[in-house]
C-alpha cells in the first residue's frame, strides 16, 4: 500500500501510527460537507439578495452543496492519499448518495399523501358511498368495500392454488414438468398487471357471452393471476427451508407422506407461507388498471361480486382524480383521502407481515 | 400334521401401502401446478381469440384515424419501448449503488432494515405514484426541464419548447424508475451478497481498496445477474400504466424529443384510458394492443429468466 511506504516529513516529528499516516483523519470529510453547504448556501444567499431567485432556494443548496463536496473530496483526497484512495473515497460519496437519492422519492411521497389524505380522512369518508353525492362531501366506503370483497377472493383462488403448487414443486416434482412449472410461474411474475385484466375480460366475455362485461368476480381472477406466481414463489422457498431430518423422522414413525406435509411440513413453514401470502396481497391490493377494465366503475355500493360494477380503492382514486367535478378540490381531496387509506392499508399488511415472521417462525438454529 | 401348510411363495418385495389420501394429495398439487401453465396458455389464447377482428379493423374504427391496426399500434409500440428505456437509463446505475451500499458499504445491523425501507417503495401502489407524479414530480422539475432547454435546446433530445407543465416523458421516465428501483436493487443485492467471500478477501489481501475490491471481484461476478435484474426491471416498466396514464397527456405519435407538451403514449396507458368508453371493434383493438405488450413482456422476461437459470446452475455459490 502507497500509505504505508510515504516517506516521513521532513522535520523530526514524534513517531507516527505508520498505519494511520497519509490517510486523511475520520472528520476531515464531514468538516468538509459542512464547508461546502455553506459555501453553496451563502452562493444562494447572494442570489437571493441579487434578487435572481424570489425565495431561498434551499433544496438547490444542499443538492449543489453536496456534489461540490463529492468533487471537493476527491481533490483533497487526491493530493493528501494518492489516486486510488481517493478514487475509493470518490465511489464511497457515490454509492451513499444513491442511497439517499432512492430515499427522496419514498419520503416526499409519503409526506404529500398523507398531508393532502388528512383533510378529508375523517368518519363521512369511511361511512358513505358516491351515490347521489356532487361536489364535496361523499365517502369511499363502496370502494373499501369493493376492494376487500375483491382481494379476498382473490386470496380465497391463489392461495390454494399457489400453496399445492408451491408443495408439487418442493415435495413431489420432479422431472420436465416441475422444471417448467418453476420457469413459468418466474416469466408470470413478468405479466403486466393490464393485461391480467384484458385476459380476464377476454375469457368471461367469451365465456359468458356479455360483450361489455364488468363484474368484481372477474377483477379477483385478474388480480389472481398476478398472485399465484408470487405466492408459489415466497412458499416454495419456505417450504425449501423445512429441514429434511423433520420429513425423514416423520417417514420412520410409519407417517404416510400426506400426512407428514399437513402435520409436519407447513406447520414448520406457517410463519414464512402467512408472511409471503400478505406481501402477495400487498401487491396486489393496490392495482389499478386490471380493475379498471374488468370490474369498472360506480358511484354506488355494490356487495355482489358476480353482478354489476363494483368500485375499488386504487379505481376510486384514479377516477376522482380523473373526472373532476366541480369544485376541483373536493375531488382532489378524496383522492387523496383514499390514496393515504389505500397506503395505511399496504403499509400495515407490510408491517405485520414482517412480525409475523420474526415472532413466529421456527427457531432452527441450536 | 395339522400345523400350517407351507407357503410355496418366494417373499414379495415389501411395497409401501398404497393409501388413498396421498394419492388424492398428490394428485391435487400435480393439477394444481398444471393450472399455472393452463392458465399461461389461456392468456394467450383468449387475447389472440379476442383480438382477431381488430388486425383487418379499418381507418373508421382505428381512433387518430390509422390506416390499419399496424400503423395504429406502431407508435405505442414506440412510446412504451421508449419510456422504459429512458427509465432504466435512470433506474440501473442507481439500483447498483444501492445495492452496494447494502451489500458492501451500510453497517451490517443496518442492512436488513435499509433493504426493507427500499423495498417499502415496491409497496407503493402505482395509482399513488401516478398522483404524486402529477401533482409532486411535474411541477417540481418543470424548471429544471425549462433551464434544460434553455442551455441545451440545441440538442435534438431536449429540443424546445419546453412543456409549461412538466408533464414530459422524462418526467414519466422517472416515475417508472422509483417504481422499478426496488425490484432492480433487490436483484443486484442478491447477486452481489452471492460473490465468494474468498474472491473478495483475496482482492482486499492483495492491497486492493474497497473499490477497486468491488470492481474486480463483485462486478464481474455479478454482469450477468445485473444484466437479467435490469431486464427483469424493463419488463415491469414496459407494462405499467396508471403513472403514464396519469401523468402524460395522451398523444400518438412517435417523437424523441424529451420535454416538449406532446409525447409518445404507451400501450398500458392507451389501454387504460379508452377502455371504458371503448365499444364495438374499438374493444377487440385496445385487447390486441394488449397481446403486443404480453408478447413483447413475455419474451424480455424469458430471456431474463434464461439468464438467470443458466447463471444458477454453475455459479457455485448457492
């Protein structure tokens, strides 16, 4: 390393830590950061005293502040340490800050919904329906109501398709089949979430002969055909996980095979299958255009998912936004309202996702 | 004389009894996994069935007044192609700086909690993105695009006028990219969290920086799983559609300039915008735009996954 073989100075110093000599001290970076912030800043400063800008600028600031700093680093960096130090140094700055850069979006995102969701987050919201309602006032209910019916049927279809599908792959398949089965089920996570939709509306309106068909039961199989894959995914790698001594035991004890999957198998692997079957739902519980086509939308509640239109969240959200009465606002103001509903409701299946399979997971290590 | 006769028999091989309960399990996950592939082929087959009457639809059925469905359908084609392009350009290069920085640089308690924050932005369902994209993003960069412009018009890519609203397809582009980073950068963490340990000792041993660690140990390790991540994150992008739907004013055309008011739409977005008032023949062509992008998905994906499957068998590592 060139750090280690830097000649001494030239005056007699007292003896150096040779492994800390030539490399820059830990604060001499931050001390660095802060200069430059305040150099941009004052930049600013001045402009807004020229009066170039009418406000302070102060997102500007930072953002140049930063990528001076970057360029100001390398350059210390680079006559203090050598090249490639501070190369490592200049790829070190990068990599953070795409990290912080990735965060930007996620907290501005949140901040905006739930800000402009607060307004009309109140009981009328979560109490009625659009029926009747022009202007401000109304609520979501016969979309909340909607989504729920839909995504739970499509829970009630992909769950047990996905899981004995996710047991085929792991306990049984072998051969062709099961290594087809495994690439196409990854190639249908690849399915985009619209086209789900036009398959579901090309198959009942064949099926049942209805040209213009809209009904909730064909949004759950949409929203089915985006699940299975993800379900079969997250289980199959739980069930992987169930350690081969539990089956073989099982086997000894004269347990026929069946019975040593229900009894032995997934009760190993529930925490991880539930965990998996949440994220699916999170997934899909926000998808707009397949509901948009298949179930379509209403002003009213609609408990029936085999007949008629039914309203969901993400559909209610889009068309309030999309066809704004008068005034403006009050559209504006559901939307949002159900945006940060629609975002509460991912986030906490999210979370207690996650707890699910800290809390109740098998512990295997001894 | 009045003990058992003798069996003749030589011992049957012991055979485990067949019971009917694992052969109605067994049977009951073997149809189960054909479902799937039942139900792949049942996607194609009703989407080519419905789409049928719309490739001799004439110019009268054709909204923008098309000669033929291939005229109509080429500068969708385009839009779509073009928008996902332009936001792996963005997505890529940040998706493998995070991804390192969760592999390779961030503290190892923080990792995990840093890997699900990204993750956090999958959740994110894509009608929100699409009105903090509208309502957010567009009034946000609008004067970045118009500085843009301004400098830079003489390029062909930011040519003038700027859109007064910043509803642009870079704009669009960058939706898309928050939208796929997660699934790029879950991918890229993986595969680098798979280079060996020994590789990486052995650079570092050797006086490597961290750097210059990571450039000749995990890249190269790692081209092919980024190549298939970044593919993988162009197929969400090619079929998304409530952000551009929402964000961009519908337009079909086929145009490459970034910042202007009139932009190339996508399929998605076509779809999801006329569908509800589409009727008659209308129907049948929005359903056949739908099969190009099934298609066009399909094969970005099945090539990625090839990638992916091949790389598995002789990696090593897992």
């Amino acid at each position: 390393m060139s750090t280690i073989t830097t000649p001494p100075p030239a005056t007699k110093a007292p003896i150096a830590n040779t492994l800390t000599t030539g490399i820059l001290p830990k604060p001499v970076p931050w001390i660095l950061l802060g200069v430059c912030w305040l150099i941009v800043g004052a930049v600013f400063g001045i402009l807004l005293a020229a009066g170039a800008n009418d406000s302070y600028n102060i997102i500007g600031a930072i953002f140049f502040g930063t990528v001076l700093w970057v360029i100001v680093n390398y350059i210390v960096s680079r006559s203090y340490e050598g090249a490639r130090p501070a190369m490592n140094r200049f790829v070190t700055s990068l990599v953070s800050l795409a990290f912080l850069v990735a965060l930007l979006p996620l907290i501005s995102l949140l901040y905006t919904t739930i800000s402009n969701g607060i307004p009309r987050f109140d009981l009328s919201f979560f109490s009625g329906s659009m029926r009747n309602v022009v202007g401000e006032g109304g609520g979501a209910l016969h979309a909340i109501v909607g989504t729920l019916e839909i995504t739970g049927m499509a829970t009630l279809i992909s769950v047990p398709v996905g899981l004995l599908t996710a047991i085929y792959l792991v306990e049984y398949g072998r051969g062709h089949l099961a290594r087809g089965i495994t690439f196409l089920v990854d190639v249908m996570t690849g399915i985009p979430s619209i086209v789900a939709g036009l398959f579901a509306f090309a198959f009942f309106a064949l099926i049942l002969n209805q040209p213009g068909i809209r009904f909730g039961f064909g949004g759950a199989v949409a929203l089915s055909v985006l699940m299975i894959p993800v379900v079969v995914r997250s289980s199959e790698e739980m069930l992987k996980l169930v350690p081969n001594e539990l089956r073989e035991a099982s086997y000894a004890l004269g347990v026929p095979k069946w019975l040593t999957i229900v009894k032995v198998v997934l009760p190993t692997s529930i925490a991880g299958i539930t965990t998996g079957v949440m994220l699916a739902i999170s997934r899909v519980i926000g998808e707009t255009a397949p509901l948009l086509i298949i179930a379509g939308f209403t002003q009213s509640m609609n408990y029936n998912l085999f007949n008629e239109r039914m309203m969901t969240l993400p559909v209610f959200v889009y068309t309030q936004y999309a066809n704004q009465g008068i005034p403006a606002e009050a559209y504006i103001d559901r939307a949002w309202a159900g945006a940060l509903t629609l975002v509460v409701i991912v986030m906490l299946l999210n979370l207690i996702a996650r707890i699910v399979a800290k809390v109740f997971s098998p512990k295997l290590g001894r | 004389m009045t003990t058992a006769p003798a069996k003749p028999e030589a011992p049957r091989p012991i055979k485990a009894k067949q019971r009917p309960g694992d052969a109605i399990f067994s049977a009951s996950t073997v149809v189960a996994g054909s479902l799937i592939l039942v139900v792949l082929a049942a996607v194609a087959i009703f989407l080519v069935a419905q789409s049928i009457p719309a490739f001799t639809a004439g110019p009268d059925d054709l909204k923008g007044g098309a000669p033929n469905f291939w005229a109509y359908v080429g500068p969708l084609v385009f839009g779509t192609v073009w928008a996902a392009f332009l936001a792996l350009l963005i997505a890529v290069p940040l998706a493998i700086g995070i991804a390192l920085f969760i592999s390779h640089y961030a503290p190892r308690k923080l990792a995990q909690g840093l890997g699900y924050v990204i993750d956090l932005l999958a959740a994110v369902p894509s009608v929100v993105f699409g009105l903090w994209g509208i309502t957010v993003l567009a009034p946000f960069v609008q004067p970045f695009w118009s500085t843009l412009v301004d400098l830079f018009g003489w390029f062909p890519l930011f040519a003038g006028p700027v859109s007064g609203t910043g509803r642009t397809i870079l704009t669009v582009a960058i939706v898309l990219a928050v939208m796929i980073l997660p699934i790029v950068t879950a991918l890229c963490r993986e595969i680098f969290l798979q280079t060996p340990k020994l590789h990486e000792e052995a650079a570092l041993a050797l006086g490597a920086t961290r750097w210059e660690m990571i450039r000749t140990a995990v890249l190269p390790f790692g081209r092919p799983g980024i190549v298939s991540a970044s593919m993988l994150g162009l197929g969400r992008a090619l079929g998304e559609t409530m952000a551009v739907a929402m964000v961009l004013s519908p337009q079909v055309l086929i145009s490459f300039a970034l910042l202007q008011s009139t932009n190339p739409t996508t399929i998605a977005a076509n779809i999801a915008l006329n569908f509800p008032e589409a009727h008659g023949v209308g129907v049948n062509v929005l359903i056949a735009t739908g099969l190009i992008l099934f298609v066009i998905t399909f094969a970005v994906n099945f090539i990625a996954r090839a990638i992916v499957n091949r790389r598995k068998a002789f990696s090593g590592a897992n």
